[in-house]
C-alpha cells in the first residue's frame, strides 16, 4: 500500500518523514555515558571550531593541533571542509542554504564526537555566525571553543594555495567567500590567532595552551 507522502516507488519525502516518522522515534538509553568516556580517555570531551577565510590556514593550524595534543597522549579527530564534502556532505553546493546545512550535520556530528570524550577540530570557513553559534548552542560552551584565523582578505587571495580566489575573480566559482558571498567574523570567539602575522607552529601552539586547560577532569 502506498504510503502517505510518498510517491509510489520513490523514496519518502521530507514532509512524511518529519510527519509521520518522528513521533515513533525515541531515545535509546545508553549503558555507558559520557563521564564514563571521559574518564576512560583521560580527558574531557571538547570541539574546537576554526573559523575563517579560505587561505588563513585552519586546515593546516588544525592538523598540527591534532599532532601535538596527539603527542600528549589526547584522543584527537580533524574534520576537515574539503574532506567532508567529499562523502557526508556530498549532495550539497554552496548557496547559502546549502552552507547552512553543511554545518548543521558538521555540528551533529561534532556533537556526537564530543559525547565519546573526542576533542575533535573543525576546520571549516562556516562563514555565517548564526550558523556557528547554532553549532555552540548544541554542544553547549562546556564542550565548544570557537578560534578564528584571522587574516586579510588580501593576504588570503595572495596565498591561494588551491587557486580558489584565481577561479572566483574570474567568474568561474560563484558563491566563493570573500568575493560574492559574505564572511561574517566571530563577534566573540574563545580565542583569535593571527595567521598573517604568526607563523604556523607559534599559532598552534596558542590553541593547544588554550585547549589543555579545558580537557581537566
């Protein structure tokens, strides 16, 4: 029998799901908790969310943040923007609404990593801070730590170390941060690092010094 909602031989549609599927959805209660992950890793569960232009170096300060704590005996994970859209996030472009649902399902996942005792670090432009600060209410400001690379937008396109700017300027990649889509920067993030002054060492290790007060017990 057909099902309300839906087409006959195609998949539900969104309106059936959400009508029909999330009253029968319930919380499955878990035999271990967070604490007890904590406690079993050592360290508490954490996001640190880098923020900023393409260029300023998230990806490459995240990394090595990974590797340092990861020295540190620190249970660590880096998602990363690129790597990302090449398998969870896959179906979607870059109009604004598809930027907002890419970092929905990042903070979801973000959410679940924190809750395994994980200090995972996003390393994701996330260029509207309503979607950002969605992000933070989820996790809460226990577990979320926004940093913002901060670097000139002159200073970005002059390193284009993916010829992204080259593309944009030329018309070629529409919807590119910084040319013809906005970048709202963080009115008051956890902690700033300058990637155009700084080199990439001294930026992560102001984050690691910034993070290992945080992973306590």
């Amino acid at each position: 029998m057909e099902r309300p909602g839906c087409l006959q031989g195609h998949l539900p549609t969104s309106a059936y799901l959400c009508r029909f599927m999330q009253p029968n959805l319930h919380p499955q209660a878990m035999l271990i908790n967070r604490t007890q992950r904590e406690e079993l890793n050592g360290h508490k569960g954490l996001c640190i969310w880098f923020t900023g232009l393409s260029g300023s170096g998230k990806s490459t300060i995240a990394n090595r943040v990974a590797q340092l704590l990861h020295d540190k005996k620190v249970h660590t994970y880096v998602l990363d923007g690129d790597n990302t859209r090449m398998g969870l996030n896959k179906d979607l472009g870059f109009t604004e609404s598809d930027r907002k649902e890419n970092i929905r399902r990042v903070g979801e996942v973000c959410r679940l990593m924190a809750d395994a005792g994980l200090v995972v670090l996003t390393s994701f432009i996330s260029p509207f801070r309503a979607d950002r600060e969605a992000v933070r209410a989820l996790l809460t400001n226990d577990s979320f730590a926004e940093v913002f690379v901060s670097c000139s937008l002159e200073q970005c396109e002059q390193r284009d170390p993916k010829g992204l700017y080259k593309k944009a300027r030329a018309g070629a990649l529409p919807h590119f941060t910084g040319i013809d889509s906005p970048y709202e920067e963080p009115e008051q993030p956890e902690l700033v690092v300058d990637s155009e002054q700084l080199d990439i060492e001294t930026c992560a290790l102001e984050v690691v010094n910034y993070i290992i007060p945080r992973l306590k017990l």
